[in-house]
C-alpha cells in the first residue's frame, strides 16, 4: 500500500486507539481466570496475534465489538503439541514462553523470520539451565520441559518482555521466585505496566530495590478490566501540536504508568532548545523523536542500542528517510545524533521498512514537506486506523493499493 500525503495543518478531534501493551497483559491475565471481560480492545495484528495463541492454548474467547470476554486457559494442562502463531508480535512470544513451560509438554510458537531473528537468548540460556528442549529455527520455536521456581538474574539493558513473561508464570510455581535485576534497568516502566496488570487480576508481586519477590501457589482471579489509551501512538498524532497544527488529543489516562507518556515533555523541551535526551527508558518514542528533531533543529539521543533489535534497525531507517528530506543523521554505538537542517520535499518514497513506528513517523513528517509513503500497511501492526484517523484531521491522505 501506498500512501500519498499533501501538506496539511492537522486539526481536529481524535480518539487515541488502546494501548497495545496493556491489552497483551490484559488478555493473558484474564485468559487464566474463570471468566474476564476486557474492554476496549483494538484488533491490531500484534493483538491479534496473542488472541489466536490465546485460542491456540485452550482459551474460551468471545468477541463482541471492542470487547473480549475469555477466560479457562491453564498453563498447566495444555494440548497436545499445541502451536502458538505469533506472526511478527515480540511480545506475545517473549510473553507466553515461560507461560508454556508449566506443562512440561512440546509446544511451537511459528511466525515471521524477523520475529525469530530478535533475541531469545535470555529464554534460551534459562532453558539450556534448566534442561529445558530449546529448538529454535528460522520461522518457529519447539520447546519442551518444565520451568522452575527459583532465583533469577537479568541484565538491566534486554528488553523487559522477558521479565515480563516470567511474571506471568512463576506466581503460578510452588515456592517462592526472585528476579533480580542487574546494572542499569532500561524499560523499568513496562515493568511497572505487567505488575499493576498482575494486581487488577489478583496476583502480587513486591518490588525491593533491584528485586522482585513473587509468592508462589498465586491465582489469577475474574475481572473486568479496561484498556486505556496507547501513548506511544498518542505521540505521534499529539506531535502535531508541536508542530502548528490543533488537534485535540482524546482517550489518555492522565495518571498513566506509561513510561511512553514523557513523549509530551520531551517534546516541549525540546521547542524550548534542549539538545540531549536518553530514550533508554522509552525507545519505541525513537522514531517521532528522531522525526520531530529533524523539524525542530536537531538532537542527540542516548540509550538507543536496542532500537536494532525492533521491527526494523530504526535508527538506520530513519537515517535514511530523514536524509530524503534533507536532514543528516550520525549513528554511534548508543547514540543517534539528528543534525540541524531544513526539511525539503523528497525526490524519492519514504520506506516504512515494514516498521509501523517508521511508517507514521514519516507521515508526520510529509504532513510538512509533502511525499509518497510504500509499504504503508506496516501500520496494522499496532495502528490499523492510522491514515483514516489522519484524513479525519484535515490531512490529505491518497491511499493506493498496490
């Protein structure tokens, strides 16, 4: 799909979508209940996905508009050679791996070569400890063998979907788990996401310092649970804002645990002429940073190593993209430097780089200088009603399919 984009003064009311992360917890919380209703869910395919492996696992799940209503999935009683499809969603693998090592029976999560080129190493080397079968090929994960309560050790700076996913598993084990965290803990808010998730469906986890200590023989108890507002999405349609344009902004919990609502902070900071920020807690902003930057006079951002290892190398993406429209980029090992420059029309499309976070970054920024957007669709990940939300906002949209 192609999307062409005049230049246009945004302006008008919308309604940001759910948050993708909360919807994952969620849904697997409330799958392990008797029965959860969780409203306002948007279908996105990384939702999708987790439902579908949801299914897979034995989930009773009824949809009824933007609500879910589920529940009857026991991690301990799976089905036989179970197989989880989770297309390009990092989350819902890192989720559901600890999840699917109560059983002690083989299950295969397949999808996407990207998706199992992003790292599984701390799952692996927990497995390989364990003796744990842990058979990963280019497009599928094959693994057998039962996870132990005990002591665990992660480094601060992976993603934090690994924490996340043995959250959801050791309150389940007999006996009484620790994961302690070691060096600086990047992501920390996300954290704090799956712990509130965990305590609005019963289960307790206590923080203490760098370590985390989860009772065992935990239960996972029925609730109705809404999704709020998604702020890492919310960033890009506020950024119009920032950038001339009214829109008002509606859907987001003031008193969100988000980490990815600093997005309206940084971006005043920097119309105000700060120059160096650290996205070590909130990489997925990478992308419209990085964008608004380039409108704005340039930044450098630090704590950015891992935006490698997401959909796309997003720091080398959008150095390519913004270079189209006249801005430079330097990339080190852990920083991104956006030079100052003048945004120019582009000669040549935007990529999305089958990124949905490169994809509306870019739109963004074509709402300024005009352009064409190919591989436009990358947006469904986690946004599928992007561009129509962007036509009801005074831009102007051409879709082409191809």
């Amino acid at each position: 799909m192609k999307v062409k984009i005049t230049s246009s003064r945004a302006m008008g009311d919308v309604v940001v979508p759910p948050s993708k992360s909360i919807a994952h917890r969620g849904l697997i919380c409330g799958s392990m209940t008797a029965e959860s209703k969780i409203e306002n869910i948007d279908f996105s395919k990384d939702i999708t996905a987790t439902i579908d492996c949801l299914k897979a696992l034995g989930a009773r799940v009824y949809v009824n508009g933007n609500t879910v209503t589920l529940g009857g999935f026991d991690p301990f009683n799976l089905p036989d050679s179970a197989v989880l499809p989770c297309n390009e969603s990092g989350s819902t693998l890192r989720f559901f791996i600890p999840l699917c090592l109560l059983s002690g029976k083989e299950v295969t999560f397949t999808g996407t070569e990207k998706l199992f080129s992003r790292p599984l190493d701390i799952y692996e080397n927990i497995c390989r400890e364990q003796g744990i079968d842990f058979i990963k090929q280019n497009n599928s994960l094959t693994l057998c063998g039962k996870l132990k309560s005990g002591n665990y050790r992660i480094k601060g700076d992976v993603s934090s979907q690994f924490i996340t996913g043995l959250m959801f598993a050791l309150p389940l084990l007999d006996g009484i788990s620790i994961i302690e965290i070691d060096g600086k803990f990047e992501s920390a808010s996300y954290v704090d996401l799956t712990i509130s998730a965990l305590a609005d469906f019963g289960i307790k986890i206590t923080k203490a310092g760098n370590r985390f200590i989860i009772m065992g023989n935990q239960h996972f108890k029925s609730t109705n649970y809404r999704v709020e507002g998604d702020c890492s999405n919310a960033a890009f349609l506020d950024a119009f804002n920032y950038l001339g344009g009214a829109v008002n902004v509606i859907g987001l919990n003031p008193n969100t645990l988000q980490g990815d609502f600093v997005y309206k902070d940084i971006f005043e900071r920097i119309i105000n002429g700060e120059r160096e920020f650290d996205l070590s807690d909130c990489p997925d902003l990478a992308p419209i940073l990085f964008a608004f930057a380039g409108a704005k006079g340039g930044c450098r951002f630090s704590g950015t190593k891992r935006l490698k290892i997401k959909e796309s190398d997003r720091a080398f993406a959008m150095a390519q993209e913004l270079k189209k429209l006249g801005i430079s980029v330097e990339i080190e090992e852990n920083s991104v430097t956006v030079l100052n420059g003048t945004l120019s029309a582009p000669n040549t499309p935007s990529s999305s780089h089958n990124d949905h976070r490169i994809a509306m970054a870019m739109a963004v920024l074509c709402t300024i200088t005009g352009g064409v957007i190919e591989n436009a669709q990358a947006v469904e990940k986690s946004y599928p009603n992007f561009f129509e939300d962007l036509k009801r906002l005074n831009i102007g949209i051409e879709i082409y399919e191809d």
